[in-house]
C-alpha cells in the first residue's frame, strides 16, 4: 500500500476509479486526465494496493481563487499559493479503509513543503459535508466569473471551499 506519483500507464486504472466514483455528467476524458498528470505530475498521486489503484487525487499549485472548470487543462501559475485538489476518487472496491484522509494527508504535507499556504477545491456530488469535516470552509463571496466556472459542474450542485495552512508566507 503505498501513494505514488501517477504516470501515463496509470491512465487506464485512473479512468476506471473515475467512472466508478462519478455520475456520467462529471465524468474528465481519458485525454484531459492524461494532459493533467504529463503537466503536473509531481502533485497527481495514486493510492495502490496489491498493484491495483485504489485512488487517485490530482491537484496543481494555484492561486486562491482560481476555479478549473470541468474538463479543463490545468493552468499554471507562476506564483501559486495554494494547492487546487481537482479531483479526488476511492473506488467502492477499497472505500471504508481511510485512503480519502491517507491522500488528503499527503497532499497537506506536499504543499507545505512547496511553501504553499493553503488548499482549495469544487465539492461536488453532496461533498461538501465530507470536506467540511476536514477542515475546509465553503467560499461565501463568489465572483460572477467564478459562478459561471461553478456551473460547469451542474447539474451537481457544486461550491469552492478552501483550508488555510498556514497564514504567513515563510521567511
């Protein structure tokens, strides 16, 4: 059991945990998830057991703020100051065995170590409650752009939420 950095091979697994754990409408084509993991691969992870992915979590630096629409590629940003977890998926088959909390704790530890000061994402599908429980707020004042980006999720209902880490850049 371990957290790896994901690669193209990983690909075909990484679709499967996908269509697994979405409805059809939020289902990212096997393209836009291989563009994502060859741009930013040092912060799209895979949990493996047995050799079999059991989860995935792809994330990027950004900035706060900064909402990816569905489908879309990551953007880079020169001075980022969050880390955007874009998707986070357990496959039914290992659910119930703490993987979620085990990739969030990884991710926590990558972004500090990037010097980053917080964590923001899109809950969607009823998620908000689960994020919530680990430490990220629901963003109340939202721009009319970053509705617009927000509505690319529907018909789930989907909200930006984020998790300081630490409130003072490192010196």
């Amino acid at each position: 059991m371990s957290v790896s950095v994901l690669s193209a091979i990983d690909l075909r697994q990484l679709m499967l945990v996908q269509q697994d754990c979405y409805s059809e409408e939020l289902v990212e084509s096997a393209a836009v998830m291989a563009e994502r993991i060859a741009a930013c691969s040092q912060t799209c992870w895979g949990y493996f057991i047995g050799g079999q992915m059991a989860g995935y979590l792809l994330a990027y630096p950004s900035m706060l703020g900064g909402i990816t629409p569905l489908a879309a590629a990551f953007p880079l940003y020169q001075n980022a100051n969050c880390l955007y977890l874009h998707d986070m998926a357990i496959s039914a088959d290992f659910r119930g065995q703490s993987l979620a909390p085990k990739l969030l704790k990884h991710a926590i530890a990558e972004a500090e170590k990037m010097g980053l000061l917080a964590l923001a994402l899109v809950a969607v599908q009823g998620a908000e409650g689960y994020w919530a429980k680990q430490g990220f707020v629901k963003v109340m004042d939202i721009t009319k752009e970053q509705q617009a980006i927000l509505d690319t999720y529907l018909p789930e209902i989907a909200c930006y939420m984020t998790k300081v880490l630490r409130s003072e850049p490192k010196l």
